[in-house]
C-alpha cells in the first residue's frame, strides 16, 4: 500500500446504514464525516460488504442536509442550473469551472484567515494608529499635499 493510501482514513458503511471509522474503531454520523471534511483529513467511505467506493453519496448526504437546514448555500436558481448542465456538451467545462472556482475562493478565504491572524497578533492600538497613519497619508496624496504642506497644515 503506499503512502498516499496510508493516509486516507477508511469508513465503512454497514448494511444497517452505520458508518464506522476504522481509524477510531467506533461508529460515527454524517456530522463526524463533515468534519472530517471541514478539518481536510482524507477518507474514503466503503461498502462493507462489497468494498465498493460510496464516499460520494455520503459527500451528497451531508450536502442534501446542509442544504435543508435554514440558511442554505445553493438558491433554487443554483440548483436548477447545475441540474440543466447534467448531461450536456458543456458539462465537462461546467465541473472544471465550479472545482476552479470554489478552489479559488478556498484559497482566499486562507489568505484572508492568515492575514486577520496578522492583525490580531498585536496590539490594538498600535494596529488602530498604523491604519490611521495609513488613511492619512493615502488623504494626503490624494489632496495633492506633500509631506513639508502636510505639516504645514498641521501646525494652523
């Protein structure tokens, strides 16, 4: 076996519909799945009986729970445009679009997540003051003020 599939955890789905996590040796729900998903640990769910890969509806059933909860992600208008694009000649072009995209907005979210983690590392104050001194300075440049007209203005 190598490496990479060392790595995937293995949950099997009994035929009485429970799922088991053969890493912790104990049944989990599809709440535990998600947050394998949340926190991107790699698994693959399995047929127990006939070893077969069902990791995708499982992915479906979160998502159809998700779905059915108060704040939904996809509005009717989404989710009859994905249904449109099933089994059309743009299909293809549709699924690497949406894997680019929600790849693309992933990626963001880190930056975003890395650079707030920046900003909350230090002091307040001195974050408030920077940004101050940022605004005032982008105002000066904009108003056409050198920095010698600036401290004019100051000191009236």
């Amino acid at each position: 076996m190598s490496d990479e599939e060392q790595a995937i955890r293995i949950i099997k789905k009994y035929p009485n519909r429970r799922l088991y996590d053969t890493e912790s040796s104990c049944y989990i729900t599809l709440t535990e799945v998600r947050e394998l998903v949340v926190s991107e640990i790699p698994f693959k769910v399995v047929e127990q009986k006939t070893n077969e890969d069902i990791t995708r509806s499982i992915l479906l059933q979160i998502i159809l729970e998700q779905e059915s909860e108060t704040n939904p992600l996809f509005s009717n208008d989404n989710l009859q445009r994905f249904i449109r694009y099933y089994g059309s000649a743009p299909q293809q072009g549709f699924t690497e679009f949406i894997g680019q995209s929600l790849q693309f907005f992933h990626d963001q979210q880190l930056e975003f997540g890395k650079a707030f983690e920046g900003i909350t590392s230090q002091n307040p104050m001195s974050v408030w003051a920077d940004m101050t001194r940022k605004n005032m300075d982008t105002w000066s440049q904009m108003m056409g003020l050198s920095g010698s007209d600036k401290q004019k203005d100051d000191t009236k």
